[in-house]
C-alpha cells in the first residue's frame, strides 16, 4: 500500500487472514494421538513466524494462537473489541493515546508493555528488516524517515510513536484516520518479547508470543507442536491441551489420514474428495462462504506481457476460461465463477459487483481467439501457469483452465502448467519477480471491506502487487475513495477503480472460494471464522 493511506472510512477492520491461499499439514499425534491434542493439517509458512513479516494463511494461522494485540476480532462477527487496550483515546482522529490492561504478559513472564508495542512496530517499519507488513505502519508519522523509497534510514525510530509510561504510548498519524484503532487487531501490529530483539535467531526457532498457546516445538517442512499456556491471563483460553500441526505436501493424504482415524482437522477439503466428504463425514463437514478470490495474475514487469496492445491478449484468455463447467466439474459447491475482483460475501453495499468484469469473465471462444489475435498472439506462441499444487487442488484446476484455453483456441497445446511443489516454493518465486507467464494469486482478506481487495493487489508499489501493475488513473481513484467519510461515495469511488481492471486485465478473475474444513469424532465445536481458518482455541476434544 506504499503511497496511499488506508481507507478513512472503513467501517470496522476485521480479522486477520493473510495473503494468498496456502497448503495443508496434520501432525504425529493423530486422531488416537495425546489426550486434549488436536491434530490438524498445515502447510509450511513461506517466512519465519514474524509478526510484521507473515503475509500468507499457514504463518498467519500460528501468530492468532501465538499473540494477542491491542484488538481482537470476534471470530464469528468480526467485531473488534479491545484486548490488551484498556482504552484508545483521540480528540481529533489523528493523534492517539493508547493504554494497556495490567496483568498481560509473555509466555516467558516478561510483561508486556508499551514499549513491547513500540519496538514492534519500528522494527516492522524498519527498510533494513524487510517485513513483508511494512506499510501497515505507513500512515505513523516518522515512516518514511525508517522506510524510505531508497537508500539507508533516516531514523531508526518513527517520531510517531512516544512512550509516556509502562502502561501508556502515544500515536501520531500523517492523516485523519477515525477508525484506525480497528485496525490493531490485525497481527502485523502485535506486541514483541525483549527475546525477540536480543536473541533473534533464537526467538525465531522457538517463537515467544503472549497468546494462549506456547511453541513447544517447530522442525520447518515437518511440523510444529503448540501446547496450552495455562498462565495465559486472557479471557479466550485454549479449550484443549494443544495443537499439533504437521505440513502435508498433498492434501489428499491429509484427508486420508482423517478417514481412517490418524488426524483430528483438515481446513482445505480437496477437490477429488467433495464427492465423497458429505458421506464420509455428515455433519462433520463445513462448507461457508468466505472473503477469498482465486486469480491468475500476470507478470507486467515482463515486457512481453505489458507492451501495447497486450491487454486485449489478456481480456482473450480470460474469455477463453470456461468457469462455469470449471467449478462444477471440480469444485462442485465450494467455488463460485467470479464476476468481479472482490467477494460475493461483502455484498451489494459492501461493494460487490456481479457486473464488473463483464463480458471480460464470459467464456467465448470466438471472442476470446479474435481478442488474442488482435493484441499480437500468445508470447511466443504460449502461456504457462504456475501454482503451487501441494494443497487447494491446484493441479486439477490448472490442467482444465489449460484445456479450456487450448479448446477455445484450436491451436494444439499452447497452454501449459508449471506446478511447483510446494506453497512456500511457489512463494518465493511470486515475491522475487521471477514468473514468466501468469500465476495462481488467492487473496484472502484482512478485513472485509473492498478496498482490501483492490489496493493491497493492484496500487503502484502495494506489498501485495506481485504482478507489478500500475496505472495512475487506477492509483487516483484508490486515492480518492480513501478520502473519502461516506461509506457509499468510498465504495462507489473503488468500484470506478474497478473499471481499469476490467480494460487492464492485471489479473483474470477465476471463482471465489468457500472456506471447507472436515474433522474427527474427537472434536466438537470446531468452527471456521468468515476468512475460513478454523478457531483453534475454541475446539473441545472429546
């Protein structure tokens, strides 16, 4: 989001799902495993467990067991109640005066302070850290002296942020910004251990946070263990004994070793299993919506793909996608052809818009092979996708988008796919700029408004632009729509924005995806929040 400030208007910032959708995992201790342990499929987080540096749902489903901010976003409303704040006060929704509850503290017993949240933040704005959250602070005074477009620091500290007392800092912003204080339950703002500055290397292979659960053990590409904290001060305590993570590679496998009784949670049914997960689990099945939109992206910093006239090639492919017969054949009830680069479950007034993409995401052959042939053609004759394909059934639905677009083109197997094995693989090769042809993006929101579906992705320079898009008419609507105190004229200024996509084509909207979660007799009251992770701490053993 670097440039541009969050949306003043936002209603209420809820939950805290990351970036793009990720892999499974389960654990050695499986259904007949520990008493009070649940055992759950994961994936392997793509970076080490920092708060300000996990972008992505695997990382992100460890830090809301590990940490505890300022805010807490109920897991079933989203509604953003105070936490570790006693009070965040402001007169003029600019400058702030945060105080803290007594009695918080980590799970090592340093207590947690107004300095844990001070030094955590300026570490996550710092350029030198590199954290994937950086402009999450943007909008603190002081940030671009700790954060400058190039060269070295200015400062090592924002002057935004003051410590007045143990319990007590200050905030000051460059704007205006009056629901800021419901953003802080997001984990990018959560508090850090003095461990954790003075011995880092440590701190990341056994992470301290100050949640209800501690690490008790992490073996990246295997698993992790987190056990119960029974000192945890706060008022959600782990209602089991603990969670024991285990990365699959194939989700397959991991609902394998559910049905015969080996792992308690799988949170991403596969795709070759949803004809079968109603009789193999009743009402042990979970299929809601959720805040999360599957795309292909393209690599605009490629100039085969960004030059003249491409933006016809890339309205051509997405024409030539049958989404229809996709998500029926494949995904049966848990996807939903996208109609527009936001989700249905924002709804109308939220900003959802089941005509913004248009004829754009319709399948027409015709028009897909005319469109193609008027943008110059294929680069070099092809188009190859890429995904990760250790969860999500991302094989499946690359090889029929391919079919589709060979179909529909007639010209033989000019679509092919690139699966990388591993979400984490597949990570580093988006975030390094490395892709040659279009690449599977899952966004799955921060909170629900559209802005976070919009200027995350597609802003000149956002954390989340991995296609490096830009387009300054797109950069001025955002701009303005965040500026905007009305609710509707915001909403209506992001959907002008939306217009640009749908002639750019930066990325081809593919379905959106319901949350699916399968578990064991051994567990009841597992539920799955509205970003489709499941609250961990709420679940009983049996």
């Amino acid at each position: 989001m670097r440039g541009a400030t969050h949306a003043q208007w936002a209603a209420c910032a809820v939950a805290v799902a990351l970036a793009a959708t990720a892999c499974g995992g389960g654990s050695d201790s499986g259904g007949g495993g520990e008493a009070g342990i649940i055992s759950s499929s994961w994936g392997d987080p793509q970076n080490p467990l920092e708060p300000a540096n996990t972008n992505e749902v695997q990382g992100g489903k460890v830090l809301d067991m590990l940490f505890r901010g300022l805010k807490r976003y109920d897991p079933e409303t989203g509604e953003a109640t105070n936490m570790l704040a006693e009070s965040i006060q402001t007169t003029d929704s600019q400058n702030f005066t945060i105080t803290l509850k007594d009695g918080w503290k980590f799970s090592n017993d340093e207590p947690v302070t107004a300095q844990s949240f001070v030094d955590a933040w300026n570490y996550g704005a710092d350029v030198r850290n590199k954290q994937n959250n950086s402009p999450f602070f943007s909008d603190i005074v002081g940030y671009d002296d700790v954060h400058p477009a190039s060269g070295e620091p200015r400062a090592k500290t924002m002057s935004g942020l003051v410590v007045k007392d143990p319990k007590t800092f200050t905030v000051a912003l460059k704007d205006k910004f009056s629901t800021w204080p419901e953003t802080l339950g997001y984990q990018a703002f959560s508090p850090l251990p003095k461990s954790f500055f003075t011995d880092h290397s440590g701190w990341l292979d056994k992470p301290v946070g100050n949640g209800p659960y501690t690490v008790d053990s992490y073996s990246k590409g295997t698993g992790m263990k987190l056990r119960k904290w029974d000192a945890y001060p706060g008022a959600d305590k782990a209602q089991n004994g603990g969670v024991d993570l285990k990365v699959y590679t194939d989700n397959n496998t991991a609902y394998t070793d559910l049905i015969s009784g080996n792992l308690d949670l799988v949170d991403d049914v596969p795709a070759q299993q949803l004809k079968n997960v109603k009789n193999d689990l009743g009402d042990r099945y979970i299929n809601q919506p959720a805040l999360i939109i599957q795309t292909l992206t393209f690599p605009l910093y490629d100039p085969q793909w960004s030059k003249p006239g491409m933006e016809k090639v890339r309205q051509g492919i997405s024409r030539a996608i049958n989404r229809d017969e996709i998500t029926k054949q494949i995904f049966r009830e848990t996807r939903t052809p996208a109609k527009d680069w936001t989700s249905p479950a924002l709804g109308e007034k939220g900003g959802f818009s089941s005509t913004a993409c248009g004829d754009a995401c319709v399948y027409d052959p015709a028009e897909a092979k005319k469109l193609i042939q008027e943008g110059g053609g294929l680069p070099g004759g092809k188009v190859t996708l890429t995904s990760n394909v250790d969860t999500g059934s991302h094989r499946d639905w690359m090889d029929a988008v391919c079919n589709s677009i060979n179909n529909a083109l007639g010209e033989g197997p000019v679509c092919t796919v690139n699966p990388v094995g591993t979400f984490a693989d597949f990570r580093n090769q988006q975030s390094s700029y490395k892709l040659t042809g279009p690449f599977r993006s899952g966004w799955q929101a921060d909170y629900p408004l559209i802005q976070n579906f919009l200027q995350p992705l597609y802003y000149t320079g956002a954390s989340s632009n991995y296609g490096k898009f830009s387009n300054k008419q797109f950069d001025d609507l955002v701009d303005q729509a965040n500026r905007e105190s009305d609710a509707a004229k915001a909403i209506a200024g992001f959907q002008e924005s939306e217009k640009i996509l749908a002639e750019q084509m930066p990325s081809i909207p593919l379905w959106y995806q319901n949350g699916s979660a399968g578990y064991s007799e051994r567990l009841e009251d597992v539920a799955l929040n509205q970003f489709s992770v499941p609250v961990y701490d709420q679940i009983k053993v049996i």
